[in-house]
C-alpha cells in the first residue's frame, strides 16, 4: 500500500487524536511534535542524478506544546484543521485554503495562519498537501497543444483559447488525454507568454508545443502539472526567463524545488527542464537592440538574492558564471 493511500493517512489521522486523548485522560497536556524538513540551504545537497535531497542532519525535531500560551492558537489550529481534513478524504471531497479559513476566522486568525498549519500537518503526516484533499487557487496558466479531462470530468482543449487555460487547482485528478506536441515551453511572465501566444508560437509548422507559465514565482498547482505533463507525455521542456536574479531563482524552482518546509516539496521538481534564456551572459550582445525600459538596474535585494543562489548546492558551473554576470548588470 502506497505511503499516500487515503485509507493511511486517515488511520494515521485517528492515530494522532488517539494519542493526544491518551495524554489527556493521563493528566497531561499534550504535545504535537514532527521532523522539521531543512530550514537553510546547507541542510540539502545535490544526488547522483542532481536531485535536491535533504542531508542526514537537515532534519530537526520540532514540538508544539499546548502549554505554552504563545502555541495555543496554533496547536488548535492544527487540531482543528486535522479533523477537516479527516472529513475530506473519508468524504471523498475537496476544499481549497481559502474555504477552510473561512470556516473559522476567529480561530485561525489569518489565511497565512492557516496555510502554515498546514505546511506543518504535511509533516506530520508525512504527505503531500494534495493527498489531503486540499486546492489552492492557482495562477499558472496553459496554451497549446493539450487536450485533458478536469477534475469535474470535463474536456479541456487548451489550443483555442483567448487568454490561456488556468491551471486546474485538483492536478492529481485531471487526465491528460491526448497531445501532439513536440517540445514544453515554461514562460516566467504572463506578459512573455502572452505575446508569444499572440505570435502564434504554439502554430509553427512542424514544431507544435505547450506553453505554460506560473506568472512569476510558480504556485504548487503550476509545478505539479508541469511535472505531470512532463511524465505523462516523455518530451523536452525549456524554460524562458529574465536575465536576472529572480528569473535564474523561477528556473531553479521548476528544476530543483525549494527549501519550503512542507512535505513532498522536493518531490514537485522537473530535473529534464533546459534554461533556454535570457542568460545574462548574452545581454551585453543584444543591448543596442533593447529599449530603456527592458534594462532595468539591479537593487541591493536582487544582489543578496544572486549572492545566495551562488551559496546553495544547486548551483553548478554553469548556472554559476551566469549568477556572476548578473550581478554586473548595472
């Protein structure tokens, strides 16, 4: 039985209100403790097949104590949206994170509040947040040759459309049925992937391809159908981003993932993909072709972000000299 079968992650949920009545009717006040996946870049390292993967000592044990007052609001939170949970799967239905705040405003206290509980339940029951029946909206969008049934059963064609498809927020129930598409193209910016759709990429003879872009920093949704796509259909992906900082970080994040502390995180990872550009090696040859407008300088905030891209593990040679001229671009 697979680690993320319903029927085991609801008996591990009966499991923890199990043990958490037993230390109540003992008298004492119960303790909800889990492995904390890497909190910095130091705790991963690269695999053989260039993977991220969390180093032995990159996890640390938590607790959250119902005794400490400054815990309270967030062990009940936790407690409370165990129980929801539970709901779900044995119901077989779906909420997304905006329902479960709205179902106790009080309680929670912030959307954030609730999206970090359940960052943390992840980890406790050692499963990805779309094995717990929970959507968040997402903001990717798709254009192109794909043809796939949603999560109500219906037939979605992404090649005729004005705008691009959203991203379905239920990944894992949709079903990819059928694609002539030769290649992949990841987009960073909604405007790039708006243009080019306009310009009809997705029509060139003999090259037809699927667009697909996060708009910016990709939401989970985005990186799991990416992924999806990516094993279901067996064909290249390239990535397009801005020469700078943050378009080399939205590429890492598509390739390697994040340190983000939520379960099955460095699972959402497409190692295939192959960063076309801009490279910012490549912008001192077109620069008398570009307006003001598209040379933009870098802040103190994109240089500590380059910094910091140079400090992590995923970050080889390559990738490295680009880091570096970025940080030149002035």
């Amino acid at each position: 039985m697979s680690i993320f079968d319903t029927a085991h992650i609801v008996q591990a949920i009966e499991i923890f209100f199990l043990e958490m009545f037993k230390k109540l009717s003992m008298g004492d006040l119960p303790v909800i403790e889990y492995d904390l996946l890497g909190e910095a870049w130091t705790d991963f390292r690269l695999d053989e097949e260039g993977r991220l993967e969390l180093k032995p000592d990159g996890v640390r044990r938590k607790r959250i104590s119902l005794g400490r007052r400054e815990s309270i609001r967030r062990f009940v939170s936790i407690v409370r949206l165990m129980g929801q949970i539970k709901r779900l799967l044995v119901e077989d239905t779906y909420a997304n994170m905006r329902d479960l705040y709205y179902q106790n405003v009080l309680l929670y206290g912030s959307q954030e509040a609730v999206n970090s509980a359940i960052k943390t339940i992840t980890l406790i029951l050692k499963v990805p947040r779309r094995s717990l029946n929970i959507t968040a909206s997402g903001k990717g969008l798709i254009a192109g040759h794909l043809l796939f049934l949603d999560e109500a059963g219906v037939q979605v064609d992404c090649l005729h459309t004005i705008s691009g498809i959203p991203v379905p927020p239920a990944v894992e129930e949709i079903e990819i049925l059928h694609s002539s598409a030769k290649f992949i193209l990841v987009v960073e910016k909604d405007t790039a992937f708006q243009q080019l759709r306009e310009d009809d990429i997705c029509w060139i003879e003999g090259y037809p391809c699927i667009m697909i872009t996060g708009k910016g920093y990709p939401d989970e949704a985005t990186r799991y159908f990416l992924m999806k796509l990516v094993e279901v259909l067996q064909i290249p992906v390239y990535s397009v981003t801005d020469a700078d900082p943050h378009g080399i970080e939205i590429m890492c994040m598509y390739r390697y993932g994040t340190k983000a502390p939520h379960f099955g995180n460095l699972s959402l990872v497409v190692p295939e993909i192959r960063w076309l550009g801009v490279m910012p090696s490549e912008v001192s040859k077109y620069i008398e072709y570009l307006s003001e407008e598209a040379l933009v300088a870098l802040t103190d905030k994109d240089r500590n972000l380059a910094l910091d891209i140079l400090h992590r593990p995923c970050c080889p040679d390559g990738m490295r000299i680009e880091v570096s001229y970025s940080q030149r671009q002035d």
